[in-house]
C-alpha cells in the first residue's frame, strides 16, 4: 500500500528532528572537546581561583652588618592588613569600621572592596596597636599578615651607605639597592581552601609555601670608625657653618672602606620625610674641581716620567702666565725660589703650572686616566658619577696649565682618594669596596670579596719618594695643621674656587685635605671635603685640623702604634717613643705590639688580658725600654657585670671600656667626651646588653 501524504509528512519531521538531535549532539561533543583540550587549563584555574585563596608570606630580608658583625640594618615582624573581597558580606560597613582604625578614607576603600579580585592589601606595614584593633573587629573577609619591616638601629649613621627600602622590602637605595638580589630572599605562601559561600573546607587544601630568607651582607667600614667620622662632620658642620661635608677613610692595600659619611644626611627609618636632595651620595655622585689636592696626582706623574728632580729649582714671582691668561699664586708676591719639594710643601701654583707644561698633554694624561679620572671606580654604590675631563683631542696648553694645579678637571670624592691611595700602597691601584661578603643563614660564604687590583699607576721606588715629600708637607708646608704628635702623616690641602654660570663664583670655596698614616706604612688614607663654608676657607685652615682630630682617635683604634717622625733629626726625639696602649689587649698581641714600637715587655702577673702599664700609654720612654704588663684573670662570665662609669670619657675609651666587660655601646649625640649614660655607672647589666653614652 503505498504511503499517504500524512506519512510522508512524519517521516521527515523525523528525519529534520533526527538531524537536529544529531547537530545538537555533534555540538555539544565539539563544545565538550573544546573545553577538555583547549580550555582545561584555564578552567582548572579559574576554578582554583574561586575555592582557593593563596596569602602571600614575605621573605625576610638579609642583616646588613659591619667588618666586625655589628647590625646595621634588620628586618623587624609587623603585621599587614588584606581583604578577600569575594567573602565580605557588606562592603560599606566594613570600609567604615577599617577605615577609622587604619586613618583611610571609607569612600575609596569600599570602592576598593567592591572590585572583583582574589586578593588585595587593605594597608601593609601597621604598628602593633592597630594589628590587635583590626583584629578584634573579626570582620569576615578581613586578615592580618606577618610581613618584614626595615629598621636601621643606629639611624642616621651611615646612611648614604646603608640607603633604605620600599613598601615591597625593594631595595631602593645605597648598599640595600646594589645587593637586593642577595637582601630579599624569595617569598612563600599560605594556601587555604574554601567553598562556594566562602567558608573554610575542613581537612581541604591547607599548605603553607615557606619563604626564603635572604642572604647576609658584611660591609667593609666599621661602625667606630664610622661614628668617629660623623661627630666630626656634625662638629665642623657647625664650626664652619658649611653648606655640605665629606669624609671618607679607606685602607689603602685593599681599596676598603672603613667610614664614609656626608652632611647633611637623613635617617633611612624615615626616608620619606626628607628631600630627596639629601639621599644622593655626594662622596660619589658629586663631581668638583679639588684644587690643590690634585697636584698630588701632577707630581706624581713628573716624577714617575722624570721631567722633574727633587733638586730641580722654580722661581715664582708671584704669577705665570700661559696663552695671554695670568696664573696667580695664592701667596701674594710668590714664593721666590724653590726646589720640588718646597714647590709641593708651599702648594706652590707657579711651580705646578710649569711642571705641568713640562710633562705635556699626551703623558699628563695618560697618568690622569691611569690614576682612574673620567671613568667609574666600580665601588658597589649606586649613582656613581664619571666626572669631567676636557677631550683630550681639544685640550690646549692652558688647559694643562690649570689641570696641574686642579682646576679644569672635576674629580669625585671617592676618585680622587682612591687615586692618593694607591701613592699610599706604593703605585698599586685598587678598586674601592663597602661590601666584604656574602653570607647564608648558616654563615656560609656565598660570595667572597678580594683585593681587586686595578693596575700599577707609578713605580714603588717613585711613590715611596713622593710619599716623603708629602710628609715634609705636613711637618713644614701648607699642612701642618694635620699634624699629630706621635704619628708620621703624610698629605695635601686644597682650596678651590667653585664654578658657576659665566666662572668661578666670588666668595665661594671648597676646602679639602687628603692624607694618609703612617706615611712610610700607610694603614688609612682619609679625604675631608668642606663645601662652602663661612669665614675661613683655605683648607690647611679647617679641613687639615678635621683631618687630625679624625685621626687621633682612628690610630689608636686600629692600634698603630706612636712613631717618631722620619724627618726630625734631633737626637731626643729619635731615642724616645710614645709608649702606645695596650690596657685591655689579650697579651700575645700587647707583646706584639709594644715590639712593632721598638719596646720590649715583662708580664708581671698570670692572667689572659692586659689590666694596666707601667709607663702609662702616651710616656716617652728610650728605645728597647722594657714595659712593665700587669695581667688579671677574665673580669666576667656568663650572668651580670657592673655597669662602668663612662662620664668624662671619649667615644674610643668608653668603647674600650665595656667592650672589656662585654658590654656594648649605643653612642647619642656626637660631643667629645660622654657626659651621662644609661644604665647608670654601678647598676648590674647581663654580658652582651646595650649601654646607651650620651655624648654633648
């Protein structure tokens, strides 16, 4: 029978049904193969992201210590707000309470809550009183963190070293910028699961990512020689009434360096409160012309090409003149005539412009460039500056003229005592360093710093003879001011007008002094900048006496010993010598020290440490005299020792004086002599606690 027309019609709304049944299902095959393959990863995490919540857990940053491992900067626990948006019921009430505790605008916070993100931070970094406020809201949604904070315990010393850092423990400057990969460590995490109304899962994910700590750093300066310094820039800050200051020490046979210090300067705890004119490092970001501390480096380069003899004579009259421009002496009339080494003793301009001519521009500089002028020392600070060097293609006789006696040059700070330090170490140039090494939680050395040798600058022979010269310059020349009785001193003043717009500028000056001690053995090389000072401003006036007031206590400190002077011919004074102390050296190195001084010893007791002298330190005594050591048993062990009375003592005595008893210093204030402290003198201390020496 054949089909009816109504059949037909059945048949193919059950095909078309049929065939749409079967698109359907090729579809949703496709959309499933789709997902499965191409957007599983993305659908993993998204559904990660909704059960999951991941806290960050800060690492905690690296110690930063001296040579000696005293702390200087640490990393303090504090606690930091943060929110899950998606588990706060009521974002208004909750923006309200947290922002009358956290001192935040309620308006943009509930703006903030209300944005669909995982996680965010409410306020990072707060004080302990505000964490506990937070917390006792027990907002849903809301929850507090443990994170590092930086804290720098001596504030404003060594700033320009340390520098600071940022919200994020970034570093952002100074040793802390330059070392952040070894500082920061590597964050961890905590892991917590929750489910669709935003409750914790019991026995869900749970999984706590440890943070990595970061890695230790051992600075090159040492926190004494470092507060000895700052005193004395507060003090001539004062004084002289400057617009900056300067003072760096390094050890001439490694390039480290043991202090560096400017003024003024800021206290890294609060960096934001302070211009960011007084972060920059001046010691090595700041080119000047340094006048006559520069002819070191010109005779230096005469005499290693031997243009010039220590015998050779020079007349001044008073003023040269070079290319129709006159070249005045500082001495009105001149000096007449004149050796070499009166020309360096007076700072003799004339002279220098003349050596200057005789070495030329192609060999003047080649020693320029030699001695490290126009390019980077490499020191591991940021911001480091090149300085200015004339082209050596356009420079024209009166350049070299005016560069001889440092004036159409600009040097750095740390350029140009780097440069009189490797005259200091015999003609050897190193490159200066602030970091020693690099050290894991364990103490173990990830990263050692050597001696890293430039190149040789002039022969050993030649700096030795220069070195000499530079020592007459301090006994009987324009430095006698950096004299110290007892210690050969060997240096350089410099007075050098500053430029401005259209040349040098009227009534301002830069004084300097550049120097090195003991001068046959140099163990530290110093540079004293004084910008713009008011009244006096010849550096043999001002910087030379900061030069010696540093180094009466820096000496003693690093026990160098008191020497006769090389140059001092009387009989007296070559057969006596300043007995040096060694009240509270352990007694193997007392002996050895009074034997580097030419004196022998006698130990008049049985004990590990030296108690007392016989001469007292500072007599005069003939040489091979035999010093009389009284010795005692250890003072104290572990438990409580009896705070010593420490007024009336200098920064070095009292640091000498508790560090016997194993107490330590915390130095206020940068007076000479310690006028209170706390804890007061006679009270019980426990070994290894803080004496606070206020210092007036």
């Amino acid at each position: 029978m054949a089909p009816t027309s109504s059949h037909v019609t059945i048949r193919k709304r059950v095909a078309i049904l049929f065939l749409c049944a079967t698109a359907i299902m090729a579809g949703l095959v496709c959309r499933l193969a789709y997902l499965q393959f191409y957007k599983s990863a993305w659908l993993a995490e998204n559904a990660v992201d909704q059960r999951v919540r991941d806290i960050p857990v800060e690492a905690k940053r690296g110690i930063i210590f001296d040579r000696n491992g005293r702390e200087l900067a640490i990393s303090i626990s504090t606690e930091s707000v943060y929110a899950i948006p998606a588990e706060i019921r009521n974002h208004e009430e909750t923006a309200a309470k947290l922002a009358a505790i956290l001192a935040l605008d309620a308006n943009n916070l509930a703006a903030k809550l209300k944005k669909r993100q995982a996680f965010m931070w409410v306020k990072r970094k707060i004080d302990v009183n505000t964490a506990k406020a937070v917390k006792m809201l027990n907002l849903p949604g809301i929850g507090l963190t443990q994170e590092s904070q930086r804290y720098y315990p001596q504030d404003n010393v060594a700033a320009h070293i340390l520098g600071f850092t940022g919200i994020d423990s970034q570093g952002l400057d100074g040793v802390e910028l330059t070392f952040d990969n070894y500082l920061r460590g590597r964050p961890g995490s905590i892991v917590v699961e929750y489910d669709a109304r935003g409750q914790e899962i019991p026995q869900a994910t749970h999984r706590f990512v440890p943070p990595t700590d970061g890695y230790n750093i051992y600075l090159t300066i040492d926190i004494v020689i470092q507060q000895i310094v700052e005193r004395e820039l507060e003090r001539v800050m004062k004084d002289t009434q400057a617009k900056a200051a300067t003072i760096i020490i390094m050890k001439p046979d490694t390039g480290e360096i043991l202090a560096l210090a400017n003024r003024p300067d800021y206290n890294p705890n609060r960096f934001a409160e302070y211009s960011p004119k007084l972060w920059r490092n001046v010691a090595v970001s700041n080119a000047y012309e340094p006048g006559s501390t520069f002819k070191i480096i010109t005779s230096a380069a005469a005499m290693s090409e031997k243009v010039v003899k220590l015998e050779d004579r020079f007349f001044d009259p008073g003023s040269v003149e070079v290319q129709g421009r006159h070249i005045r002496c500082w001495k009105h009339g001149g000096h007449g005539s004149q050796n070499f080494t009166q020309v360096v003793e007076n700072s003799c301009n004339v002279g220098f412009v003349n050596i200057g001519l005789r070495l030329g521009s192609e060999a003047f500089y080649d020693y320029i460039e030699e001695f490290g002028f126009g390019r980077l020392t490499g020191i591991d600070l940021p911001g480091e500056a090149k300085g200015i060097l004339i082209d050596k293609t356009k420079v024209k006789p009166i350049n070299i003229a005016t560069m001889a006696i440092g004036q159409s040059i600009a040097v750095t700070p740390i350029q140009l005592l780097t440069a009189v330090s490797a005259v200091a170490n015999d003609g050897q140039l190193n490159r200066p360093q602030i970091v020693r090494e690099v050290r894991d939680k364990s103490g173990q050395i990830i990263r050692g710093f050597q001696v890293d040798v430039i190149n040789r600058v002039m022969e050993a022979s030649v700096a030795r003879e220069l070195k000499g010269i530079l020592e007459k310059v301090v006994e009987e020349g324009t430095g006698r001011n950096a004299y110290i009785e007892g210690f050969r001193i060997g240096g350089k003043t410099g007075t050098a007008q500053k430029v401005g717009g259209g040349g040098y500028l009227p009534d301002k000056y830069v004084a300097s002094f550049v120097g090195f001690a003991p001068a046959d053995h140099p163990q530290v090389a110093m540079l004293v900048i004084i910008d713009e000072p008011v009244g006096l401003y010849y550096g043999g006036q001002i910087a030379a006496p900061v030069f010696a007031a540093v180094m009466k206590d820096v000496l003693p400190y690093l026990k160098v010993a008191p020497q006769a002077s090389a140059s001092d011919g009387s009989e007296s004074k070559e057969a006596h010598i300043v007995v040096p102390s060694v009240i509270n050296l352990p007694v193997r190195d007392a002996i050895q020290s009074l034997q580097k001084a030419g004196l022998a010893s006698r130990i008049e007791e049985a004990g590990d440490r030296i108690a007392d002298q016989i001469p007292k330190p500072g007599s005069r005594v003939p040489k091979n005299s035999t010093i009389l050591l009284y010795t005692q048993t250890p003072r104290y062990l572990a438990g409580e020792v009896t705070v010593p009375d420490c007024t009336g003592k200098s920064l070095i005595e009292a640091t000498n004086l508790l560090a016997e008893l194993g107490l330590s210093i915390k130095p206020n204030g940068y007076g000479p002599k310690a006028l209170r402290q706390d804890p007061a003198p006679g009270s019980k201390a426990v070994v290894g606690s803080v004496v606070t020496i206020y210092f007036e």
